[in-house]
C-alpha cells in the first residue's frame, strides 16, 4: 500500500501527472491518497472490484477494533498462513455484486 499526498482529478488528465502516480504506485495494489480517498487498481475490473471491497472490510474491522480498544497488526507469518493463495480471490463476487446492484437499481445499465 502506498501513502501519497491528493491528487486532483484533473490533473490526471495530463499524461506526465499521470505517469507521476504510476511510478509512485510502483507495484502496490492500492494507494491512500491524502484529503481524498482510496486508489485501488488491478488487471480488470473485477480484481479491482474485489480489492476495493477487500479494503474496505479490511478499514472496518480496524476501527471496530481500535473502537474496542485492542488495533494491535497481526505478526505478518499469520497473515501469510490465513492469506487466500488464490489471485481471483473470492470466486464470483464480482458477478454477486453487479446481480445486487441491478436488483437495488434496474436502471443502472440504461435500459
């Protein structure tokens, strides 16, 4: 994961600003960007659909824990030992998630 400082939107819209955050993203998988958000990518939409998802369950359980008062990081052997060996990760998601969001809002695809 990469920290970075914001990046305007519209200066993405300029090649070298653009190659700026690519380098700067290197090989990470997302990036939090300062006074705005998340920048998650993958090799399609629907890996960078499940990472999206995957961060922000992630964020959630750590503020519940911080809420409760214990945030200790897990020991990053038990984080290789619980990890999904699987690079699709989570097997359907992606199509389960589009079904919900068709079913909440029928016009979503302009029909």
């Amino acid at each position: 994961m990469l920290k970075t400082d914001y990046v305007n939107a519209a200066m993405l819209a300029k090649n070298e600003a653009c190659a700026t955050l690519i380098d700067a993203l290197g090989d990470a998988k997302w990036a939090l960007l300062a006074q705005h958000g998340a920048l998650v990518v993958g090799r399609d939409l629907r890996q960078a659909h499940l990472r999206a998802a995957t961060l922000e369950w992630r964020c959630r359980r750590a503020y519940e824990a911080r809420l409760a008062g214990r945030a200790e990081p897990l020991p990053n052997e038990l984080v290789e030992e619980v990890s999904l060996p699987d690079p699709n990760g989570f097997p359907f998601l992606w199509e389960a998630m589009a079904r919900r969001e068709l079913r909440r809002d029928p016009t979503i695809l302009g029909a």
